[in-house]
C-alpha cells in the first residue's frame, strides 16, 4: 500500500517513533507498524488524526494529487514570500518552464509550441540588485 510509505516517510520527517506517533493518534505502536507495513489501513477517524499527527494535507499522505511532501515544502515557501519575492519565482519558473520544452522539442515533441525569450535576465530587476 502506497499510503504505509508515505505514512513512515512523514513519520521520519516529523522526527517521530511509531511509539510517539501512535500516542498523538490513539492507536497502538502495533498499529502504525501495521499501516506503514500496509497490513491495514487507517479509519477515517484516524485518518483525521495523522493528517494534524503529521502535519499533512489528505492529497499528501494520500498521494491523490500526485505531488510529494518536497512539492508542498515548496509551496509552503512560496506562499511566506513578500510580492517581489514571488514575482521573481514565477519569473525563474517560467524561463526553466521555457528551457525545458525547448529541451524537448529537441529531442522530437512536435506539438510543443515554443515562446521566444526575452532578452533581459531576471537578475537585472533593481529590486533584486538591492
């Protein structure tokens, strides 16, 4: 079960035992080696409590949007920006978004459409030179 993995990998980066973790979510250490093991799944009620236990959304734990633990981490970041910050993000995302496709239109992808680069560099805006 891919749910027990991510239930162990949120565990250690919470910096929790299965002894600790099963305390904050009322079930037995036996239990989370269970879930982790995938011998069994979680109830919805326990569900609820690993979310808060391990400080992750339902798509996270669950993988239901395909995103990992690093992804949200990201955005967490981006979202504690101030606007200059996140406008250069999205200024660095969208030139690796560009050299990426370029990269594969290259290598055969026909049906990428291309945009043209502007020439001035991101690192050339005055806020960023402060």
């Amino acid at each position: 079960m891919f749910i027990g993995k991510r239930i162990k990998e949120l565990r250690t980066i919470a910096g929790l035992t299965q002894a600790q973790l099963a305390e904050k979510i009322g079930v037995t250490p036996a239990a989370v080696g269970n879930y982790e093991q995938g011998v069994s799944f979680p109830k919805e009620s326990v569900l609820e409590k690993l979310f808060e236990a391990l400080c992750c959304t339902p798509n996270e734990l669950l993988g239901e949007d395909g995103y990992c633990h690093e992804d949200y981490e990201h955005l967490r970041l981006y979202a504690s920006l101030d606007e200059i910050g996140k406008r250069k993000v999205d200024e660095c995302t969208q030139v690796e978004f560009l050299r990426t496709i370029k990269i594969a239109a290259r290598n055969g992808c026909s049906d990428i459409a291309l945009k043209k680069r502007s020439s001035k560099s991101i690192f050339d805006a005055e806020d960023y030179k402060r």
